[in-house]
C-alpha cells in the first residue's frame, strides 16, 4: 500500500523540518539583526508562509498588527515621540515573526506530520516524543486560558474587578489553569502510551514527508541572511 501524501490545506506543501528551522533561524536573524532590509525580508518571508496556510483572519490580524508597529517606528522617529513607544515599536517588530512562525507550528502543523518527518530524518526518540507533546501541550493551555477567563466573566469577574483587585485574580486564573494543565499532561501520556511510543520495535509512518525544492530554498534564505548578518558585523567592527 502506498503510503499517504501530506494533505494539509495550503498552496504549497512545506516540510515540518523546514518549519522548524524557519523559526529558529527567524528569531536568531531577528534579535541581533539591525538592519531594516534584512527585518523587513524576514517579515515578508513569514507573512508568504503564514498566507501559504489559507488561514485569511489569522493573517490580516497580523498584518493589522505589524502594519501598526511600522506606523508607530515612523511616528517616534517623525515626531520625537517618548523612548518608551519607540521600544514598543522595536520590540513588537522583533518578536512578530517569532509569533508567526510559533502559529504555524503549533495550529498549522499536525503531530503526525511532526513524527513523519522525524521518523523520515532518523530524529532520535527522546526528542521526538517530548517535541510533540510540547506543540500538542502549548496550544492546550492558550485554550485552557481562554475558557477560564470566560468562566470568570460569566461569573461577573469583569475587567474593572480584575484592576482593582489582581492579586486575587491571579489566583482565579493561575488555580483553574494550573489544575487543568496537569490533567492534560495525563491525558497526553496516556495518549503517548496507547500509540505504543514506549515500544521499542521499529515503527512505521503512513504519511509521506519529503523535503523538496521549496524546502532548501526556504533554509537556505535564512542562512544566507544570518551570514550576512554575521559578515556586516564583523565589517563593522574591523573597519568602524
């Protein structure tokens, strides 16, 4: 029989090996870049992969969001606004593409994708196992927290509740939260066993995961803009 293709809904099929170094390697060019070419390349890059998903809402909240980080940059620098906005700015412009890129791997990538391309790559299985019950754990918790703040709305605990009084309502937040992340913990190494991950014989993969083309033009990009990167500061420093 042969085996399954990757049938994810996006225009361009995308290695999970290819995701997860886009986001490191977007993270790593973001925080030490300094250079509004390579950050701007960076974003664009991220916002291609992020509209390559098919997910329209998710991504104009996005653009919305870096389209404002962008007018305030200029706004600080035009109008000689305070210290702390442009900070604002910056830090919102750094870490976009890192939110971007964590979205993509959380909510647009499946565990069977990830245990796919690891099983295709020879991963080791003490990585595998805790990185897909990571992605699987953080996005159980996002969820986890809106549910909670939704109970305590119903309950009458509005924001002006929360003002006055935060410290106890931390405690209505962190309690249920923290109760129900380690029921999901159970659940999730219940789950890890009846899938026979403890087992020790060889497993097979229904899913095909290939890594093509777009894949290595993908990684390479990143590379080439992290040396580059690497090259510029070290101009810099030789002949400043």
């Amino acid at each position: 029989m042969n085996r399954l293709q990757l049938c994810k809904d996006s225009f361009v099929s995308i290695n999970p090996l290819s995701k997860i170094a886009t986001f490191f390697l977007a993270s790593m060019i973001m925080l030490s870049s300094g250079q509004a070419i390579v950050e701007n390349l960076v974003i664009t890059v991220m916002f291609l992969l992020l509209l390559n998903t098919k997910k329209y809402s998710v991504f104009c909240k996005f653009l919305l969001v870096s389209l404002a980080f962008i007018a305030l940059d200029y706004a600080v620098a035009a109008f000689k606004l305070p210290g702390i906005l442009f900070l604002t700015a910056k830090f919102g412009k750094i870490f976009l593409p890192t939110l971007m890129g964590f979205y993509i791997l959380s909510k647009e990538t499946g565990s069977l994708e990830f245990m796919a391309c690891f099983h295709r790559f020879k991963a080791p299985v003490s990585f595998q196992i805790p990185f897909v019950v990571m992605m699987r754990f953080i996005p159980s918790v996002q969820e986890t927290v809106g549910n909670v703040m939704t109970a305590l709305k119903i309950k009458g605990l509005t924001k002006k509740y929360f003002f006055r009084h935060p410290f106890s309502t931390m405690e209505y937040l962190v309690v249920p939260v923290l109760m129900s992340c380690s029921r999901s913990m159970d659940e999730l190494a219940s789950a890890a066993i009846c899938r026979g991950f403890d087992c020790k014989r060889k497993r097979t993969c229904l899913l095909k995961s290939e890594f093509k083309f777009i894949d290595g033009a993908l990684i390479s990009l990143f590379l080439v803009l992290l040396c580059w990167k690497k090259v510029v500061v070290l101009w810099n420093i030789c002949f400043a």
